[in-house]
C-alpha cells in the first residue's frame, strides 16, 4: 500500500452526538452481540445472521491484517483522502467472530460491525454518508469524531472519549490539509540545484520555485516564479534574486506564454527588468527575452587593467533559446541560446577584461534519470571571455507528486501536454553589468600663476584641480620649485617656499608628470610662482637727533622682522658731503655732488644702520629704501651745529690756578675752586645755567688718566682730605 505524507497542520470543529451503527471493541470473549448493533434486534431468530466489519488501516499490524483478509469471502479496499485505508471485509459467521474480533481489536480500535441474512449484503457506502454533509471536507472529520463519540458514549467511558478527541481531530486536520493543498498548489514546483565551482567542488547555487494562481480547463495558466542565484566564481561573486509573472496557454497542436520578471542584485542592489515570449510545437520550444535596466548608474568597486574610475548599472540584451527533447526518450532534453548584452564596456561572466557588445553562445544536455532529478552538462563561449564547461544537479519538487505520486510518472512528450504549463520559465537570471568611465577626461590643471610669502609653507594640492583622481596612480613634480617640495611623488606634496631673494630671481616653476591606472602618462600645464617678501620697512631713526660738528649721529632703519643680513639702501641729500664722514670713513667722490647712495646690512635685530659725523654745522636729510620699493621708503632730517669753543679756567681766592708759569701755593683741605668759562675772545660768561661741569683729579706724579670725581658736577668744587697729592681740572659742557 502506498503511504501518504502528513502535514502537520490541525484543524478542530465542534461535535456532536449522533445515531450510528457502531460497535464499541471488547476484549475477547467480551462479545456481546445484543449490543454490537441496533439491527439484531430486527432480524429473524430461525436465521444466522452473517457478520460485515468496516474499519481504517494506517500501516500497521499487516500480518493480522492478512489473517483477517483470508479468512473472509469478501474484501474491499478504498484509499481516503486523509492516507489511511478503508477495508470493509466479510461475512463472517458466529464463530469466526469470536476470532476475528481479537484481530481488529490489534489492527484498531474504531471498527463497525454489521449484520446481514442471505444473499443481501449491507449497505457500507460511507462516501455517501459523508456526501450528506454541507462542506465535503468536514466529512471526514466529522465522520471521526461521531465514530469515537459513539463507541465511548455505550461503554460510558467518557474519560477514553476525552483523551481520544484531541489525537483523532489532529489527524482528521492534517488529511484535510494534505487534500486542500493538493487541489490548490498541485501544479506548484519547487527546484534546488548544486554546480561544480572552480576549486572542483559541488556547491548549492540556486532555488527556484513556481506556483500556479489560476487555470482553465487545463489549457491555460497564470502562475508566479521566483527564485535566487548564489555565485562564488562568476560575477565577482555577486547574489541575485527575481520574481516573475507568466501566462500559458495549450490548444491541440502549439503552445505558447508570456511574462515579465523583475531581477535584484542583492550585492549591489541594481534592479533589472525582462519582458519573454514562449512558442511550443511538438518537441520544440522557442523562448526569447529582452533585458533592460530600472536602476541608474552608481559607482563600480570592480578593477580593470587599463581603466579608470567606473560607474556600472545593469546592461541591456537579448537572448533566443531552442529546447528540444529527445524523441527516443524524452528524458533527454538539448537547450541551445544565443544571446547579446549591448555596452561600451559589459561585463563578463568570469572578471575577464570587460568588451564592447560582445555575443554569448551556449549548448548544454539534461538527462532526468527520475522525474525529480536531473543531471546536466553545458558547454558557453563568450566574446571576450574563456570558453567555460559546466556541470550541474537539480532536484524538482512537485507538491502533486507530494500527494499524488501517479503524477510525477509521466515523462515529457509531443507540446501540447498539460505539464507543460508548469515547466520553468527559460531565461538568464544571472545580472550582467555595463560600464563607463566616470570621467571623459583625467587631467591635473594648475593656476597659471601664484603669489607666495617667502618662508611659508604652501599645500600644492590647493591648486590643483584634478577629474578622476582616483585613476591616478603615480606623480613626478618637475620644475625649479620641486627641490623644495617634501616629497616629489606624493599626490598632495607640501611646499616649503624659500626666503625671498634680492637679485629678482623669486619666480618658481612647478609641473606634474602623472600616470593613468590605464598606463597612459599625462602632464599638467607649466605653473608660475612669485615668492614674496614678508620684511617692510619699519622705521628709521636718528641718535641723537642732533649734534654739534665733529659729533656722530646714528641713522637706524629698522624692519617689522628681526632678520640679520638683509641689505638696506640710504640715500643721503647733503649741501656738501666732502665735510661728511660715514663709519668714520671720508667720502670718496669723483664729482660734486649733494646725494650719496650707500648700503648697510642689518644685524640680528633687523635693523641696519650709519654712522654719520660732520665737521661742521649742517642739515642733511637722510633717506631709507627697502628693496628698492621708493614707495614705503623712510627718510628724515638730522642736523650738526657749529661749534663753539669755550676756554674753563680754575681759580682759586681770585686767581687762576694751575696757570702755566705762574707761581701757585699748594691748596689745603677745605679750601674751594671755582671755575669759570671765557669765551675766545677772553670775555667771562656770566650766564652758567645751560653749562654742566665735571671735576677731575689725578696723582701730582702721575701722568695718567684723569678720574671723575663722582659728584663733583658743580661749577665749585670744596677740596677734602682724601684730595691730598692730586691735580686737578674740571670739564664743561652746553
């Protein structure tokens, strides 16, 4: 007996109490025939009734089963819905019975028992019973439950009742189940297939699954496909899933469908779209599909020799498909396709390197030993790509054959046939991708010129103005500003601009020599760059602002920056600069002339300066220049007075002491000097206030230095003791 698989599905309905021939299983001699069936009662005392049974078989108990099947005349096996089978055997006599009874009790426990006189046999039609009912699917339940009801209820073993209920609802739920799943998704199949990847292992790369929605008359069907590819070698290992929507229509002598798809690239989420056509006649069917992109360009992580940056979406094509069976046996089945994706750069299946509209041609063999398995072998050349073969398992599961076994039997023959309608749409589901470069034009462009500030540091990648960077593999600055750049190769290198340079040459050249992921080499355009100076010209200073002749006055032009050895220009204007000196050095000139141009340097604080001294009384007016720039230049006035000459005389009680051939007393302690200025012409300057005097002394038998007396800066000066043994003199100033 062929055994149905269950689906644990449970379904429960309520029940109630009904009339039924049922006999409730004793144990063996337990038998009593009053109360086995209400119809006893009605028979004829004089006649031996003859005994029918009626009960369910799931499988088990076969050898007491086969007992029971010999020992009667008559037997009857009816397959249900729910997998079990019905037996009704018989007529036994009394006797057989009492043997008979203990066997079914073994087999199960829910049987019914009926009597019969003569030749007339029971009525034991339970499918027309069940055909009374208002839903023909809850007949059988109901049916189970009455069954177990009746039996308990006239044993009064109410609590059996109970424990029963619940296992045999199960049981009836999932028969239906099963029966309901049959009718609505018989035509569904379900197909999971293994390939033979590059490192010569089998490996699951694909489920596909289809699920009719509505049929006619088994000529015409809707149905929906869905399903996914897993890739490990090919399309850089990219997954894709799709659903479809497909119609199919039979008549006597052609066959031919429609549908439409939808493909996702579950790596890189591009979406794709198809539109297929199908046409069958005899052992033919001819498919062709038309493919075309839903999502828009996005960037490729994908490398290729000899490109740049590219962007990819999913490519547009076209394929024409031929199977055939073969008609000796049609387990064997030929497919050939050919086919085209159109693209400036289209991906091949194996990474090679992509190719311009190229063509795909492939033949394979499927030989299904079983219906439910199949074997393939296949043959594809690319343009642009290595020839590749293939080999692949698949395993298609029919839930018709899951409930009716009969149905997977049959093999492919002449189109049209009804199986046909559930065959799998044929069409690449694998989604190829289009490239293009993400930019036309790679290129470096620098600014024609730049002004930079001498001593700064300057990032060279600020000017640049760079598409497709990211082809860019190598860069090699040239140019007379390179030697100061940190790092010549680098993409974004720094330049360190060098002090700014008094002979003119402060402009720089800088260019780039790049090369391409491509190979290509490329340069970008030849840049100026001006360095800067930082230093201005900050002040210029005279100490002292003025003198008289013969004195030195200090010209001081300072910078904003402490910076040592930077070359200043003074123009000096004089009446006559033959009574100039400059560092005490004379002026040397070939010619009159009033303006000198001199130069100095300046020192470590910046400031460059000139020792100016005239030997007689004039004005000159002295003017900085840095850097030749006229425009922030300083200038200034500085004067030398002419001197006058004044006579000091030191007089001591009224007269001059010291005096030259005169005869002087020695001076005592606590006497005072005085002292007194003459003019040249001998006159006595009455009016001291704008004279400052000094007192000096020396050793009497010395002719050393004189030394300043600290203090002593009167025009008296009061001898004490510790001025025993010197000579002294006193100086004056205005």
């Amino acid at each position: 007996m062929t055994l149905q698989r269950i689906v644990g599905i449970s379904l429960v309905f309520p029940c109630f109490y009904l009339i039924s021939n049922t006999a409730c299983a004793k144990k063996l001699g337990e038998l009593d025939h009053s109360n086995v069936n209400t119809q006893t009662e009605k028979q004829s005392k004089n006649t031996q009734p003859d005994i029918y049974v009626k009960f369910f078989f799931y499988g088990d108990e076969e050898e007491k089963l086969q007992v029971l099947l010999n020992m009667g005349t008559y037997c009857r096996e009816e397959i249900q819905p729910s997998g079990a089978t019905q037996i009704q055997c018989g007529p036994y006599s009394a006797e057989q019975w009492q043997t008979i009874e203990p066997l079914i009790y073994n087999i199960t426990n829910e049987y019914r028992v009926y009597h019969s006189t003569g030749n007339n046999l029971p009525s034991l039609d339970l499918i027309a019973e069940q055909q009374k009912s208002t839903h023909p699917y809850l007949n059988t339940l109901t049916a189970e439950l009455v069954a177990i009801s009746q039996q308990q209820y006239q044993n009064g073993n109410l609590k059996t009742y109970q424990e029963q209920l619940p296992s045999r609802a199960v049981a009836s739920g999932v028969s239906l189940s099963e029966q309901w799943l049959s009718q609505a998704w018989g035509d569904a199949k379900l197909d999971i297939g293994l390939s033979l990847n590059a490192g010569h292992q089998w490996a699951f790369d694909h489920v596909e699954a289809l699920l009719p929605f509505w049929q006619q008359d088994d000529q015409s069907l809707w149905f929906v496909q869905a399903g996914a590819l897993f890739n490990r070698d090919n399309f850089h290992g990219r997954d894709f899933a799709h659903i479809g929507l497909g119609y199919r229509q039979l008549d006597d002598e052609q066959y031919f469908g429609i549908n439409s798809f939808i493909d996702y690239d579950l790596s890189r989420q591009h979406r794709r779209m198809s539109v297929g056509a199908e046409y069958g006649i005899n052992y033919f069917t001819f498919t062709s599909n038309v493919y075309f992109p839903i999502s828009d360009w996005k960037d490729s992580p994908d490398l290729y020799e000899g490109m740049n940056s590219l962007v990819e979406r999913a490519a547009k094509g076209w394929d024409l498909s031929l199977d055939t069976y073969l008609p000796i046996d049609n387990r064997v089945k030929f497919n050939l396709t050919a086919g085209q994706y159109l693209g400036r750069y289209v991906e091949h299946m194996d990474g090679s390197l992509p190719s311009e509209d190229p063509y795909h041609f492939s033949v394979n063999a499927e030989f299904n030993p079983a219906p439910e398995w199949g074997l393939t072998l296949g043959y594809q050349r690319e343009q642009g790509a290595k020839d590749q073969y293939f080999a692949g398992v698949n395993y298609t599961l029919s839930l018709s054959g899951l409930y009716q076994g009969e149905h997977r039997q049959s093999q492919q023959s002449l189109i049209p046939k009804k199986e046909r309608l559930t065959e799998f749409v044929q069409r690449d589901h694998n989604m190829v991708l289009e490239y293009k470069q993400k930019y036309a034009d790679i290129s470096i462009h620098l600014p024609e010129s730049a002004l930079v500030e001498e001593n700064s540091q300057q990032m060279v990648a600020n000017w640049m103005e760079v598409k497709g960077g990211a082809d860019i593999v190598s860069y090699q600055w040239q140019g007379e500003a390179a030697q100061y750049l940190n790092d010549t190769q680098s993409a974004k290198p720094i330049f360190q601009v060098p002090a700014y340079r008094y002979d003119g040459l402060n402009q720089l050249s800088l260019q780039v020599v790049y090369q391409l992921r491509s190979g290509e080499v490329k340069q970008s355009n030849v840049m100026k760059i001006k360095v800067t100076d930082s230093k201005v010209l900050e002040s210029l200073e005279f100490v002292p602002s003025s003198a008289l002749a013969g004195e030195n006055i200090t010209a001081k032009a300072k910078l904003n920056k402490a910076v040592k050895d930077v070359p200043m220009a003074f123009a000096i204007t004089a009446e006559d600069l033959q009574d100039l000196t400059v560092n005490g050095e004379p002026i040397e000139l070939n010619q009159q002339k009033n303006t000198l141009q001199l130069e100095a340097k300046t020192d470590e604080q910046g400031i460059a300066q000139l020792v100016l001294n005239s030997s007689k009384g004039q004005k000159i007016t002295v003017n900085a220049i840095y850097d030749h720039n006229q425009e922030e230049s300083k200038s200034g006035e500085i004067e030398w007075t002419q001197k006058t000459h004044y006579q000091v005389k030191i007089f001591h009680a009224g007269q001059e002491a010291g005096k030259e051939g005169s005869d002087s007393e020695s001076l005592m302690t606590l006497q005072t000097l005085s002292a007194f200025v003459f003019e040249e012409e001998g006159a006595v300057i009455t009016d001291l206030s704008k004279f400052k005097f000094q007192w000096w002394r020396r050793a009497h038998d010395s002719n050393g230095e004189f030394e300043k007396i600290t203090g002593a800066t009167q025009q008296r000066y009061r001898l004490k003791g510790q001025d025993q043994g010197y000579q002294f003199k006193v100086s004056t100033t205005n």
